[in-house]
C-alpha cells in the first residue's frame, strides 16, 4: 500500500500537484498510511518530495495528532530543507505540532532569513508575511502597533 501512496505521486508536470489530493483524502480516511506519506517528504525524486508534502498539510487539516510523533524530524527538515515548495507546506503543518518555547523559536528561526531573536523588531518590509503569519501563529510574536511586529516576551 505505501508504494501506491507515493505512486500517486510520481510524474507529470512540476507545475501540477499531480494527484496530492487524491492522496491526501486516501491519508485523510486511513491515517494508518500516514507514516508512508511522511517518508516521501524524504524521496530522491523532487516532484514526491513537494507533492508528499502538499498530499500531507491537506491530510492533517483535521486531524493534527498524526502529525505529533514526526515532530523532530519535521523541525529539522524545515531548517535544512531549500525547496520552496516544501517549505510552504512545511510552515502550514508545524504550527498544528505542540512545541516548547524552544522549538517554537527554532521553527521561527527556520523561516526567516537572519534568524529571529528576542531583541529584534520585525517588520513588514523586513521580513516577508508569510514569515510574520507563520510566526504569529507560534505564538512568537504580536503586533504592537501597524507595521510593527514584536517578539511576545518584549516589554512594551
């Protein structure tokens, strides 16, 4: 059944999510094939690899805690992973995780360019907004004004 899952996957187009939905509903009905779809985030082939990690954001919509025992792996992921694609669908599934306040800054320091620290001021035009709502929604940061974006922690 597992190579079915990332058969799914394979081919076609770089520009098409192939049949990701049709995965994701299949890992959706049976999370059982969950532990198959997580592996081909790691596939030699490109197109599985962006297409396992679409199929598994959609799959985990309503139900998170099959993504809880991939926790570590995902994070590491994310802060080594260069594929655009990947990290999109890496930064919708890692705020569905429970994190520790230092997995949440280590999520956030994956996305943005320089790292984020406690001192820094984030804005806008800095950082880009999927950055700043990916960080909002680890609890990392709030807005303390418009256009200005500081770490929760901070005084004001």
């Amino acid at each position: 059944m597992s190579q079915s899952i990332l058969k799914l996957l394979e081919g076609e187009d770089r520009r098409s999510i192939g049949r990701a939905d049709r995965a994701a509903a299949m890992v959706a009905q049976d999370a059982e094939l969950f532990p198959e779809l997580i592996a081909g985030l790691w596939s030699g082939d490109a197109l599985v690899r962006m297409r396992a990690a679409d199929a598994a954001e959609k799959a985990t919509r309503g139900n998170r805690e099959v993504l809880q025992p991939y926790k570590r792996e995902l994070l590491e992921l994310m802060a080594e992973t260069g594929e655009q694609e990947l990290r999109w669908h890496l930064a919708a599934m890692i705020p569905r995780l429970r994190l520790n306040a230092r997995e949440r800054q280590l999520a956030a320091s994956s996305v943005a360019p320089n790292g984020l620290n406690r001192a820094a001021r984030v804005s806008e035009r800095i950082y880009p907004q999927n950055t700043v709502t990916f960080c909002l929604s680890l609890g990392l940061l709030r807005q303390r004004k418009p256009g200005t974006i500081v770490f929760d922690s901070q005084e004001d």
